[in-house]
C-alpha cells in the first residue's frame, strides 16, 4: 500500500515545461473488482498505449493490469500530482514506468533528467513494497530525434544504475526495425511491432513477479 510520503517533497523547485498544444491522460484499472492477483501499473505515452493491451492479454490469468498513458512530461508542474492519485487507488506488485517521447524537443535534458530521478525516487518512496522497472523510449523514424531519444535513455539507465532497478529496453528491440515498415507516421509503431513490444513487456513482468 502507498505511505504517506509528500509529493511535493520530489518536484522540481523550478521548471521551464511548456503545455503541448494538446495535452491529454488516459487511466484503466482492468479487471478492477480483482482485489487477490498480482497488479501491474503500465506508466507510458502512447507507445505504451500501443502495446498495454497485448500486455493485458498475455498476463491473462496472472496478473491484472492498469495504466496510465499520458502526454506529460515529468517536468510538468502537475505530474507528480496526477501520479500521487493513482497509487492511492489500488496496491500495485509492478510498476513499468516511461517517459520521454514528448521531451524530445525540449532544450534542457539535464532539466529532465533530474526530474525523472525525482519521480522515481517518489515511487520507490511511496510504495516501496513495489517492484519498479524502468523502460527506454522507443526510436523514431527520424535520425536526429532518435540521437536525441538515445541521450535521454542514457540518463534512464544511469539512473536505474544508481538505484539498482531492472530497464525493459525497448529501444534496442526495436531500433534495428525497418523504419518504413514498421513506423507508418514516423513516430508510433504497426500491429506487428507492438506486438513484439507485448511480448518483451509481459515476458519482464512474469520473470520481476516470478509467475
């Protein structure tokens, strides 16, 4: 179960986010009367999105799914807010968490990066009987920005390195894909793809849980 820990305690005390054009979350507690089997909370964009169902579908039986996918980026003001929230909800066994995609404009990764650390320290803090497992952003079809998603990996993977947590690396799965194939708007995946990213992310979640 969540403690009382604060969330404020884990924003930034400063933060240059810009709001997206159009920014939206979108929660789903499957299976929510099942209080017995093992739950797992997906944390994502839309990538997450793409792949959170065949998630659900593998565990089947298993394990229970939720999920939050969301345009936030964790510098946003309200982003430890909305995530405080939804571990009051229900206990969690794992949490997968990503973030990244929609920082690959942003100018200030440092900025980033040390807000993704402060999130990560909140979770491990507020629910710490809770496996957390950190998952890379995907590459995109463009070669800058998959520079750019390459960088901001790196730090994920310090950080996992630091706080000792296990990363589901989903981009070195799908980087070596053929863009034209697989990418039908330069940015998110096909059936097939994710899919594969189903597979990878059930396959962590059963070995994490030992189920």
């Amino acid at each position: 179960m969540k403690t009382n820990v604060d969330y404020r305690k884990y924003m930034l005390p400063h933060t240059t986010y810009e709001v997206e054009a159009c920014e939206w979350s979108s929660r789903n507690e499957n299976d929510s009367r099942d209080t017995t089997t093992p739950r797992a909370l997906l944390i994502g964009d839309s990538i997450c999105g793409g792949y959170q169902k065949g998630v659900r579908d593998r565990l089947r039986g298993i394990c229970t799914q939720s999920s939050w996918i969301s345009s936030l980026c964790v510098t946003a003001p309200v982003y430890l807010r909305e995530l405080d929230e939804l571990l009051e909800r229900v206990p969690y066994s794992i949490i997968t968490f990503n973030n990244g995609l929609h920082s690959l404009w942003r100018k200030d990764f440092d900025e980033w990066a040390e807000a993704y650390r402060l999130v990560v320290e909140f979770i491990l803090a507020a629910v710490p009987d809770t496996k957390l497992m950190l998952v890379t952003s995907t590459p995109v079809a463009e070669d800058e920005l998959t520079d750019r998603c390459r960088v901001l990996n790196g730090h994920v993977r310090r950080i996992a390195e630091d706080k000792g947590l296990p990363v589901i690396d989903l981009f070195a799965a799908m980087d070596p894909l053929d863009r034209k194939t697989h990418w039908p708007d330069g940015l998110h995946f096909t059936a097939e793809a994710a899919s594969m990213q189903a597979d990878i992310m059930a396959a962590a979640i059963k070995e994490q849980l030992a189920l």
